[in-house]
C-alpha cells in the first residue's frame, strides 16, 4: 500500500517520515529531503506572519548545536 508526499502528492514506498506534532495528527511522510524542506518552509512562514513572538524565539532557540537541521532550514528561508 503507497502512501502519498504531503508537499507534492506523489505516490511512494519509502521515505523521509516526520513524528507528529499534536495527538490528532498523523505521521507526515516525504519522498525527498526537498519536500521535507518545503513543508517546513511553508510552516515557518506561516508562524513568521501569525506570531512574530513565537518565531522570533525559533530563530534565538535554532542557532543551539541541538536544532541545527532547523538553522539550516531558516537560514535558507532568509535567503
């Protein structure tokens, strides 16, 4: 049974999977680190727009050694 990317709807197999955030939500699944990364964008976007607080204490809590992939995710966001 394939389950779908949940940034570009393909079809896959196997992938990169995310763990959920909240008890109702689900595992999310990616075909590539690409799509993974996109997603992420799109929520850090949005958590830029709607709370300017919150993603100011992401950009502070991402330049630890522990959240490095996220540093990197909104290093390129920046660009």
């Amino acid at each position: 049974m394939a389950e779908t990317c949940k940034t570009c709807k393909k079809e896959v197999e196997s992938g990169i999977f995310l763990s959920p955030q909240f008890s109702d939500e689900k595992v999310l699944l990616f075909c590539s680190d690409k799509c993974k990364d996109e997603y992420i964008k799109v929520k850090i976007e949005r958590i830029k727009v709607e709370y300017p607080k919150y993603y100011n204490k992401l950009i502070k809590s991402s330049k630890s050694e522990k959240n490095e992939d996220l540093f990197e995710v909104l290093q390129k966001d920046r660009k």
